[in-house]
C-alpha cells in the first residue's frame, strides 16, 4: 500500500516537473544537489591486484577499497537517488583516508590506475552523477615530494603531518597549476578543499577562478564557517550541533532547528562530518532507537533548505566516536528500511523544486513538535515531526494551507480533509515524521456514482427476472409432472 501511495505521489509531481523544466536532472545545479559523501578505500574492494599491506581487520590501515570497486558498485549510490558523489581524496598518499597527500600527481596505488579513474569517473557519469573530489593541504605527510625541495612552503603541525602556506605565493601558483592540470585532464565536477577553515581567502578566490576557467565547477568548503569568496557553498555553521542535539532523543528542544531553517538555503547541510564521530554514538550514548532516531533526523535533512550531504554508512546507522572507528567499511547488505526512506525522500525531493528551493515557512513549534512548509507557484509541502514522547494535535488555518485542500501524507497514508470550521486537523503520534502533499480536495464524481446506481438498478432487476423465470419454469416442470400422472 505504501509503494503505491508514493507512487501516486511521484506521478502528480512528475506531471508538475513536465510543465517546469527548470526542475528536470539534467538542469540541476549547486542548490539541488544531494551528496553522498564516501572514502575510495571504505566502498568496496574488486581488485586484488593492489593490495599492497591491506588488512582489513585493522580500522587504521588499507582495507582495499578501489576505483574499479566503487564503479562495479555504484548503483548502490546511484538508486538511493543522490546526484552526486564525494570520494574524498585519491592521490598518492600515507594514509587509507587520502589526507597524509604523498604527491598530487600520483594516484594512490591502493586505489587504482589512472585509467581506473577515468572508468570511474566515466561510470559515474552515465549514471547521471557528478564526482566531487577532495584537495588536502593542511595535514599532508612530511614526506610530501614538494618538502625536500621547498621546505619554506609548509608549516609543521604537532602529529608531526605539514601544512602547505596558503599565504605563500609560490604554494599558490603550485596548487592552482597542480589543479588546473588535473581538472583539465579528468572530467570531475568538483572540489572540495578540506580544512578550508585555515586556508588563505586569497588563496582560495584565485584557486576557484583558475578552476572554473577550466570547466565549470563546484568548489565547496568542508569546515562550519562563513561565506568567502570562491566557495560555492560551505557548511552551515552550527548544523551538526543543532541537529545533532535536537534528534538524539525525543523531546528535545526543536526551535534551533527553526532558526537553522531560516539560514540553511544555499548552505551544505549535515549530520556527520566524514573525519568526525558519528551521529548514532549520540543515540547509542543516551540510550536511543538509532533506526527510529535516524528516520526522524533524515526526514529533517532532505526536506529543509540546503544542500544536503550524507556521509556513507548513515543507510546503516554506522556507529564510531572517532577515526578510525566512524570510518568502517561499507555494507551493502544492510536491512532496508533506512535506505527506502532515504529513496522515498530522495525521489520526492529530486522531482519536487518546492522540497529544494522553496519558500520555508515555520507553522508549529513547540514541545518536540515541528510542523513547516516548503511551496512555490506550483506545489505545496507541509512536513511534521514529532519528536516527543506523546501524541500530538493541531489545528492548521485555511490562511496556511488554502481553502478546498487535502493533506495526503506519504509515510502513514493519512488523508487530512478541511473542517466545517475550516481548519484541518493534524493528530501525529509520538515519534513519528510524515511529508504531506497539499493537493485540491478529492470531490465525490456524482455522474459516476449515478452510474453505479443504475447499473446496481439494473442489475438486481435482472436477477429478478432471472428468479422469475427459473420459478416459472419450476412451476411449468411441476404441472407437466402432474398431468403425466393423471394420464
């Protein structure tokens, strides 16, 4: 019944896609983007080929992860509905998580060939997804090739990694030359420079302009920080915070999240962070559901303002405080109910422009209940979560929703009709978030039920005349039967 109910859903807004085109995949830009953010050597293993030292008992090594890998299995990206896909970074490196950069001219052994890469990234694209790759500066390993010869350029950390001078013009020139090269060589749609936080803005502004004289690119920020020029987005400030804090338990305090909502639209929003614990050790660590936890959060996350990025292992409630422990490896054969609402959000919101880039409008919030509106000229989306540990009643005025509307909720199949009084009545259990469609009331069609009342008419008067002539006929058997025997 659910399959079928969002079915019908997806249909009505397909038909609303065909009118506006601007919604179609393949216009799709920055602001519409749903990212699944994954590491090379977390995915999946093909190849044994290149499994130099790869223990994958040991969290903090290699576990084998590779290009050919990830495009054998890409799918499994590609039908929970993103469009686009961070595989961190993939050049020669000392580390599993590609930060300890070696040389940024070398692919890491570990995960293939550049001819892999190119099959990967060709893979990707057929699917009708882009491919952001990850740039790190600030914690590359002191063997790097460019520390022997330009030791000036790089700044020691405490672990003992280096950090190249972004203010240094010659580090500059390096990595913008570095970069242009290889955006000019592979067709990847993006980068993303970790630890943007402590690069220099000069740097980045004239990395960002060299990059997009190339090819058109996404250049995205991996650090909570403020708009700086160059950026296509970067991370809302306080978002893992705020989510975080609010869905880890029921009856949290949900008006952050409000006040999230009102900042989020054109900012990249997340619950984890790929090099940081794990949203499910908070659930664990209050003694939370993580699969009803989860639901709550995502439904959050892929129905308000912004640009959402989902790390990998979230379809898994993947668990982990600190690396290496968050960065397990992928699985696959996990049980589907996360994943399917992932998919059932993902469609809704890829065929939908109201659920990326519409209006927001906060209807209720108190007590552990959120209720807000995403619209445009073309449709309407009302969106509730209770997130507290009781049910939940609300009147919602003709002024927010219209007059002569229905509210047919995707999840629990709820059909929510206007009142005499006008209003309609949201009543919500404990724990529970539904996405509603706002639609044009289902009138009663009076020439079909007419027909049905005469076809109901005619068919009982056939049955009649049926009754009659089979008791006539009796009747008829009965007499003959009779005269025989007078006879």
């Amino acid at each position: 019944m659910k399959a079928k109910w969002i079915s019908s859903i997806l249909a009505s807004v397909l038909l609303l896609t065909m009118v506006n085109p601007v919604s179609a995949q393949e216009e799709f830009e920055l602001k519409d983007e749903l990212i699944y953010d994954t590491l090379v050597d977390r995915y999946f293993n093909k190849k044994i080929d290149n499994d130099y030292e790869v223990n994958a008992l040991d969290p903090a090594a290699f576990n084998g992860g590779d290009f050919d890998g990830m495009a054998s299995e890409i799918l499994f990206v590609k039908e929970m509905g993103f469009t686009a896909l961070s595989i961190g970074p993939v050049f020669s490196t000392a580390t599993y998580d590609g930060k300890r950069v070696l040389d940024y001219t070398e692919f890491e052994r570990h995960f293939g060939t550049e001819e892999e890469f190119n099959e990967l990234v060709a893979e990707i694209h057929d699917q009708d997804m882009k491919v952001i790759v990850d740039i790190p500066t600030q914690q590359v390993s002191e063997n790097h090739v460019w520390a022997a010869q330009n030791p000036e350029w790089f700044i020691k950390n405490e672990d003992g990694s280096l950090a190249l001078d972004t203010a240094n013009p010659e580090v500059q020139e390096a990595l913008i030359s570095t970069f242009t090269d290889f955006s000019d060589t592979y067709q990847v749609d993006g980068f993303r420079l970790q630890n943007s936080d402590q690069l220099d803005p000069a740097f980045i502004s004239g990395f960002s302009e060299a990059i997009k004289d190339v090819r058109d690119s996404y250049i995205l920020s991996d650090q909570e920080m403020e708009e700086t020029p160059g950026l296509d987005a970067v991370v809302l400030p306080g978002v893992e915070e705020t989510l975080r804090d609010a869905y880890k338990n029921f009856d949290q305090d949900l008006t952050g999240v409000s006040a999230l909502m009102g900042e989020s639209e054109g900012k990249l929003i997340q619950v984890d962070s790929i090099f940081g614990s794990r949203f499910t050790a908070d659930i664990v660590d209050v003694n939370g559901f993580p699969p009803t936890r989860w639901t709550l959060l995502l439904t959050q996350l892929l129905t308000m303002p912004g640009i959402p990025v989902i790390q990998y292992g979230s379809e898994s409630a993947m668990n982990g405080t600190e690396l290496p422990e968050s960065h397990q490896i992928l699985d696959m054969a996990v049980d589907k109910e996360l994943v399917d609402h992932i998919t059932d959000l993902t469609s809704l919101r890829n065929s939908s422009e109201a659920l990326r880039t519409g209006e927001l409008e906060v209807l209720h919030d108190e007590d552990g209940w959120l209720v807000y509106k995403r619209s445009n000229d073309e449709e309407t989306w009302v969106i509730a979560i209770n997130d507290s540990s009781s049910t939940k009643n609300i009147n919602l005025s003709a002024e927010a929703i219209g007059d002569g509307k229905e509210l047919r909720g995707l999840f629990e199949s709820d059909i929510i009709r206007q009142e005499d009084n006008g209003d309609y009545r949201v009543t919500q259990d404990r724990e529970i978030a539904e996405v509603f469609h706002v639609t044009e009331e289902t009138k009663l069609n009076s020439a079909y039920i007419a027909t049905l009342a005469i076809m109901y008419v005619v068919f009982m008067l056939f049955l009649w005349i049926v009754w009659r002539k089979g008791k006539q006929r009796k009747a008829d058997a009965a007499k003959q039967r009779a005269n025989e025997k007078t006879v």
